[in-house]
C-alpha cells in the first residue's frame, strides 16, 4: 500500500539525462568522489550539474545514523580515504569554482566523528584555489565542542547544520541526533571570533505544526543562525518516514518572509529548495548587496516560490 499522497503539480519537475551534463559527472567520477546529490537523490541535481556545480560528500557514501527521512546508504562504514581532501580539491580547481560546497554523513565510529577530514580537504582546497568560498555541511559531531573547533579552524565561510524538523519529530525523523545539540553546535560557531556565516535548513511536511515551525525559526535566530533553507520533504521510498502535506509554494514564500522579519540574513523558501542549492547566491545575499532576488534565482531554475 502506497502511504505518500501523489504528488502535487508544483513538485513535479522534467528529470534531464546525464547527456546533459557529462562534465560534472565526468570529474566527480574520474576523482572517485562521491555527491550528496546523487546519494541523496535531490530532485535538483542534474539543474545544479547543467550549472557546473555540485556538493562533495565526504567521508564515503555511508552513514552510521538512520534518520528515516534520508536516503543515504546505511551500509556499514569504511575508514576515511586518506587521499579524499586531495581528490575534492582536484575536483574543484578543475571545474573552476569560485565556491564550494561540501558536506559529510554521520561518522559517530571516529573519534572525532570526521572532523579533521573535513578539516584536511578545506585546507587542500584552498591550497588549490586561494580565493574559493568554502560553506560546510556538517553532522552534530555528537556534541563535541573540540571537533567543531577542528572544523572552524579551517575557516570556512558557511558552517551549515540542519536542524530538519521541529523537536517533537526527532525520535521519528531523527534517531540518534539532539535537537538541542543541534541548536548548541550552531550557537558555538555563531559565538565564535571570527566566526562564520551560519546557516541550517527545515523540511516542511513530516507532520510539523505552525507553532513549533514558528518556535523552531525562533531558536535559530536566538542560536545567531543568519541564513536559512525550507523545502518539502520527499519520501525517498515507501519505507521512509512518510510525507503528511505536500506544502503548497505561496505558504513556503510567507514562511520566508516570516522569517527574514525575524531577522535572518537572507532566506530561500520554496518546495524544491535544499540546503546546498544556489548555495553561494545565498551567502553573498547575506554579506552584500550584490546578488539578484532569490525569486529570480528560482524561477531561472524551475524553482519559483510564487508561481
């Protein structure tokens, strides 16, 4: 028996071939690197490849958490490929970035849960390309406050963590992460001098009410988190936690407004927004005033939030 609802027509979008986008795909495989576009099955990621980017996903394509909303292998872990940040940075010169993304899986078997690797290869990085932007996406780290400064230390500009839904809904979304750890990592990066731009994402449809979203947007600002990401969870299968409301585009545009009153930096809020996409048009949103709207942004995109 099918538990998701059929989709709704603003969240059906053309899915592109890999013909249109081999040089992406191409380096990503000549590096033997992984994408969390690809291990995640976002719905954007031939979009993001036509545009020539993509978001690294380090430290292998499994993960030792099983949130039920992810699709990301759960397959047991492998030990860290030493040559990986190296690999990354190669990858990145080649396809001429001026800003990067990457982002993890959960690796609670290391000690430090991955952080020095993810160190390493913004260092590499930027051995490679001096000016690039670097935003990371990271795990909760299990709440180790020396990891996170591992991590800072390499100086990326956005250091990224979504807290993915309200409070109630982590023992069934969220096994094995801490709302409040969550909140508690962001706020030590924000505190931090100097600090980075920091940012977190929501999913909309997993059950949540408007007060608690209201509530959660709330301790993200009082957290000091500046930029902000709210899309429509998608099921990646029948076995994942199930979708309860397909959230309709012009509610998604009054949370973002919701929220950029509240004072965030800047804003993207729309069904097919993730945490990674158009990453650096949101960044530069917030430090300047030199990037177009991000409505704009989304309708050359296929992505609008008030169509």
């Amino acid at each position: 028996m099918n538990r998701h609802p059929p989709k709704p027509p603003w969240l059906r979008t053309r899915i592109s071939g890999s013909a249109d986008c081999p040089a992406v795909m191409t380096t990503v495989r000549q590096h033997a690197l992984h994408t969390v576009c690809a291990e995640a099955r976002c719905p954007n990621q031939m979009t993001c490849f036509r545009r020539g980017t993509a978001t690294f996903l380090l430290l292998g394509p499994s993960c030792t958490r099983r949130c039920r909303f992810c699709a990301v292998d759960k397959s047991p872990v492998r030990p860290p490929d030493p040559d990986e940040p190296q690999r990354t940075a190669r990858a990145i010169r080649k396809m001429g970035l001026d800003f990067c993304v990457l982002t993890m899986v959960a690796r609670d078997d290391l000690p430090d849960g991955g952080a020095g690797h993810v160190a390493r290869t913004i260092a590499a990085i930027r051995r490679k390309n001096p000016d690039i932007g670097v935003e990371v996406l990271i795990s909760d780290l299990r709440g180790d406050a020396r990891a996170l400064e591992t991590v800072l230390a390499a100086g990326p500009r956005v250091l990224n963590h979504n807290l993915e839904t309200v409070p109630r809904l982590y023992p069934a979304v969220r096994p094995g992460a801490d709302y409040h750890r969550s909140l508690e990592l962001l706020a030590r990066a924000a505190a931090r001098r100097p600090a980075p731009v920091t940012k977190s994402g929501l999913m909309f449809g997993l059950g949540e009410r408007r007060t608690e979203l209201l509530d959660t947007l709330e301790d993200l600002r009082r957290a000091g988190c500046r930029l902000l990401t709210l899309g429509q969870y998608l099921p990646p299968s029948e076995a994942h936690h199930p979708v309860r409301r397909y959230v309709p585009p012009e509610e998604f545009e009054r949370y973002g407004r919701i929220a950029l009153d509240m004072g965030f930096s800047a804003v993207a809020s729309a069904p097919l927004v993730r945490s990674s996409f158009r990453a650096g048009e949101l960044y530069r949103r917030a430090v300047g005033p030199s990037c177009p709207p991000l409505g704009e942004i989304f309708a050359k995109d296929g992505l609008s939030d008030n169509d």
